[in-house]
C-alpha cells in the first residue's frame, strides 16, 4: 500500500509523547558520565588506556549524537508539514540544545584530536575503531592554526543555539507564515510556488508576483536574517584567524571537502559556457512565442496540445523503473519507500516549500518530502530526492562519521537520478509532444545550472564582502542580486527577480555558507559519472555504489581519482560534461 504521508509513529507517536521525555532524560544521563571520562584525558598518556578512553567517549557520544539527530529530524519534518506545529518547535529546539550541549563538552576531544602530535594520532588510529573517525580526523586536522581555547570553542557552541542558529528558525517561521495572495487567493508559499510551473502564463504571472509581494513586506527581517548569519560568521572567522585568516569560500571549501583549485576550475568552467543556459532560455521563450520571457516563465512547461498531468502512483512507477534499469535493487527501493511511509507529498496547509531528503540516525531511514501535484517538474524533483535518499540507504551500515558526507558530494546521486529518469523517458516514447516536455526538462535544468546557481554563488561572495564592510540593507542586497543575475542572465530574461536573496531559503542556512555551487558541482560531476556508465557497462553499477559508499570517507580530489582515475581540479572533466549539456541543449533548439 502506497501512501503519501510519512509513518513516523515507531520514531515518536507525537513531538511531546512520553518517548520523547525518557530519550532525552537518557540522553542528559549520558552526558552526566561523560563528564568523568573526559577529566580524564588530559592525564592519560598509556596509550593503550587513551585507546580504551578514547573509545568509551566515542560510544557514549554517538549514542547522545543519534537521539539529538532524531529528535530534530522529526521535529523539523513536522514543521515542514505544518509551520504551526508549536509541539514540533519546541521538541527542535530541544534536539539542537542537546546536539550544542554535546558539542560543548566533548570539545575537549575535539581538541585533543587537533592537536596531538602526529605520531600519537598514528599509534592511536591503528585501534580499528578509532580508524573509523581516520579520515574526519586528518581533514578537521588541516584548521589546527583555526582553533580558539577550550572555554571559547564551548562558549560559541552554546551561544550558536539562541544567537546564530535562532536566525534560521525566524526564516523557517516566515515561509510558514507567509501567504501570497494568487488572484485574490491567499494560500501557502509551497502551492504558490507549484503554481510557477502552470501551463497558462497569466496565471504563473499572479503566482510570481503574489510571492514576491509576501516577501517584499518581509525583506527588512529578511535583510536582518542575512545580515545576522554573515554577520556571526565574519567575526568568527576574525577571531580564528590570528594565525591564518580563512576567508568565507575557503571555509566552505573545506566543509565541503573540496580544493580551492577544483572550485575555480568549475566556476571558470561556467563562466566559459553560459551562453549554454541562455540558448535555452532563447529556446523556451521561442517555442512559446514570449518576447518578454520574465522570472514566471522560467519554470513554465512546454507548449502542449494536452496539459500533462501525472498521478502520484504513475511517478512513482516511473522513477521505479527508470532506477531499475540501471540498478533493480535501485528501483525496488523507491517501491519500498513509498510502503513504508518515507515519502510526504501531499500538499497540506501552512506546508513549507521546496523539496528535501533527511534521514534519522537510528534506525538508519532516509525520508522524502515535496509537495506533488502532478507536473512533470514534480516528477524530477521526486526522482531527485529518491536518489538522495538511495544514497542514504547504501551507507545506512557504516559507522555515524562516515555517513555525514559534504554537500558537496550530496547532489551526486540526486541529479544522476534525474538524468536516469528523463533518458529512460526520453527512450520509452517517440511521441514528439512527449519528447519536447523531456528535452524541456534539460534545457531548465541547463538554465538553472549554468545561470542560477553562479548568479547565486556571485550574489554570496558579494554579500559576504560588502558584510565585511558594515549593515548590507535590503535596498542594497535588491542592487546587488539584481546586478548578478543580469551578469548571468544577459537578455535571455527581459527582468530579474531582485528579491531572490529573501525567497531563497540556501541563504538563510546557519550551518554553512554558499549553499549553491554543490548544485553545479553535482549537475556536471553526476553527467561525467554518466557518461563512464556508457563506457563501462554493467560492472559502473557497483562502481557506483561504492562510489556513494567512499562520498563520507574521502575529498571529492581522492573521490574521483579512486573511481574514475580523473583530476577534477583539471577542466578536461568538467568540459567532457559540459559537452553533454550542449547535446542536451541542441536536442532541444531541434524538438521545439
């Protein structure tokens, strides 16, 4: 049986059940008795008592780490179904106190790992289950010259939970609250951004502007948000630097375990090749006789004798098989999600928008949430989040720090899902309508890769310097998105959406900056990933698997050099890929 709502009850029956109490008083026990164990570190040198040490605080720490991981994870998929879930506020709220409380008190831990010396991290990493944190170690390693005292490092975890961290749930709260008016309807921000994929343009128009009027009467709060996080993140980055100062897109190159070198390659990459996005901008607009193509036509579906129109059940038995053509275990899993109640897709009030997948620690269950309402754009993004979470299945046995791999790495298997779904599309129907809404689907997504996201990345690195300088005011983050899409966008679009800094939520995430060039990382790196399976046949699956499986255990250098035998600091990857999206671009141009 398929339903489109999660069963979550053998997680929690409610975010306030008596479970939740006993879990975090557990929890709070746990913590009490590693409070001893690390006194004793700094006065242990055997190093077979400092392995049986070291162990014992791992153990009890990943035990606290999976009932905080839970704890947020549902609490934060309640909201997303319902902003107003007050119960769901308060049990995320207390998964993040927990998660910093833990932080704070193992920094003693953290801190002996940075800054033993190598020779004891050696001896010390040849005990196998010390060896599973190896590759975290050596990477948290490269900051040492970054690391402020003890008493500094607990006090900015315990500050981050009502100061940088409270700044992302005020945004969360907004795109909750918000209802833009759609012809004189109020109705959710999720419904209202499904309505910008609406065949009648008219009707795309009054969905665009009804957004952008909610959030223009939050951009001051917005601008604050913004301000705020930068804001913390700057000074941080200040304070550490007493040695080395690492500026913003260094730290996020490290976080996501990605050489400076390999960024710029990519974004230079892009920069050479986004003619590419606008020829199918130029395309679309053709093919609908727009003159004036405008943000709202961005997501527009392609002209058709018959609205397209797919049922939740159809989707998901196309992904299914779409997957199975390349992996059978890999489509018989989107069936058993959808069983067993890891999918949430129906659209419900005061529901967030977007798309997302998560997982919980314990039992290790990846979830899916999107708001499907039968358009072909509904069904990608629902082959993208199945292929996160297929990604998330595959490393459901290995040890905690080897399943948080960086975001980075995160859209590899997510936009490798997509292409599995719109080549087998493309291959089951020489219906031409049909052919054109696939080739339709490429070319958005080549705009958006190739435009959107360095118009993102662009906006960011501005954003983050100007902070530097004092308040950034929503009159100016309004010039400046405006300035970065025009840059990007050239005259394939005959306006700019300038309130894109408020409406997108990447900006306001508190755990990390430039949320946006992973997407274009993982758009070209899933197409070179493709084009090997072209070369190596049925032996790419389990290649591919154990390629997700290594994405929590090595830098994306390494990752690719053991798989494929490629240097993606080298543009020849990256140009291989970027062939495959002008092919993509053509087969468009042709069909329309």
């Amino acid at each position: 049986m398929t339903t489109t709502a999660w069963l979550d009850d053998h997680i929690y029956a409610a975010p306030d059940c008596p479970a939740v109490d006993a879990d975090f008083q557990h929890a709070h026990q746990l913590l009490s008795t590693l409070i001893p164990l690390l006194a004793e570190l700094p006065e242990t040198h055997d190093i077979n008592a400092l392995r049986h040490l070291l162990r014992a605080i791992r153990r009890q720490a990943d035990e606290v780490r999976r009932l905080a991981w839970n704890a947020q994870v549902y609490g934060y998929n309640r909201l997303s179904r319902n902003g107003r879930d007050e119960p769901a506020k308060v049990l995320l709220s207390r998964g993040q106190q927990l998660q910093a409380s833990l932080a704070q008190l193992i920094k003693p831990m953290t801190l002996f790992w940075l800054n033993a010396p190598e020779d004891q991290v050696r001896a010390l990493l040849q005990d196998p289950e010390l060896f599973e944190l190896a590759y975290a170690i050596r990477h948290d390693r490269q900051l040492q010259d970054q690391r402020l005292s003890l008493e500094s490092e607990q006090l900015i975890e315990g500050l981050g939970v009502d100061g940088l961290h409270a700044w992302g749930h005020l945004y969360d709260s907004l795109v909750a609250r918000l209802r833009p008016l759609v012809e004189g309807e109020p109705m959710g921000l999720a419904q209202a951004d499904n309505l910008l994929s609406h065949p009648d343009r008219a009707r795309r128009a009054s969905a665009w502007h009804g957004i952008q009027q909610a959030w223009a009467g939050e951009q001051e709060t917005v601008a604050a948000i913004l301000n705020a996080i930068n804001g913390w993140r700057n000074e941080l980055a200040s304070r550490r630097g007493q040695r080395r100062r690492l500026d913003a897109l260094a730290l996020s190159c490290h976080q996501g375990h990605l050489e400076r070198s390999t960024l710029d390659t990519l974004m230079a990459e892009a920069e050479a090749h986004k003619e590419l996005g606008r020829r199918a901008l130029r395309a679309m607009a053709s093919a609908q006789g727009i003159t004036d193509f405008a943000p709202w036509d961005l997501y527009a579906p392609p002209p058709a004798l018959t609205p397209i129109n797919i049922d939740f059940e159809q989707a998901l038995t196309l992904v299914a098989d779409a997957f199975a053509g390349f992996d059978p275990e890999m489509g018989a899993f989107v069936h058993m999600m959808a069983e067993r109640g890891w999918i949430d897709a129906a659209p419900s009030e005061h529901r967030r928008s977007g798309a997302y997948c998560t997982e919980y620690a314990e039992p290790a269950e990846p979830r899916v949430f999107l708001t499907f309402e039968g358009t072909m754009d509904n069904l990608i993004t629902l082959a993208h989040e199945l292929g996160h979470a297929w990604h998330s299945w595959l490393l459901r046995d290995l040890p905690l720090a080897q399943r948080d791999y960086p975001k980075t790495l995160a859209e590899t298997a997510s936009l490798f899902a997509e292409t599995l779904v719109r080549d087998a599309l493309l291959a089951a129907t020489d219906n031409m309508e049909q052919r054109r809404a696939i080739a339709w689907l490429e070319g958005e997504r080549a705009a958006s890769l190739l435009l959107d996201v360095p118009s993102r990345f662009h906006f960011e690195r501005a954003l983050v310097a100007a902070r530097e300088q004092g308040y950034v005011g929503a009159g100016e983050l309004r010039g400046m998105m405006k300035s970065m899409k025009e840059q990007w966008y050239g005259d394939s679009l005959s306006q700019y959406d300038e309130l894109f800094w408020a409406s997108k939520s990447h900006f306001s995430i508190t755990e990390l900056g430039f949320y946006n060039y992973p997407y274009l990382f993982g758009y070209l790196f899933s197409l070179g990933l493709y084009a090997q399976k072209e070369r190596a046949g049925k032996e790419f699956v389990q290649a591919y698997r154990e390629l997700l499986r290594d994405t929590g255990r090595m830098s994306a250098e390494d990752l690719v050099e053991k798989h494929l035998g490629v240097d993606i600091r080298e543009p020849a990857f990256w140009q291989e890929s970027l062939r495959q999206v002008e092919a993509a671009v053509s087969r468009l141009e042709r069909l329309i």
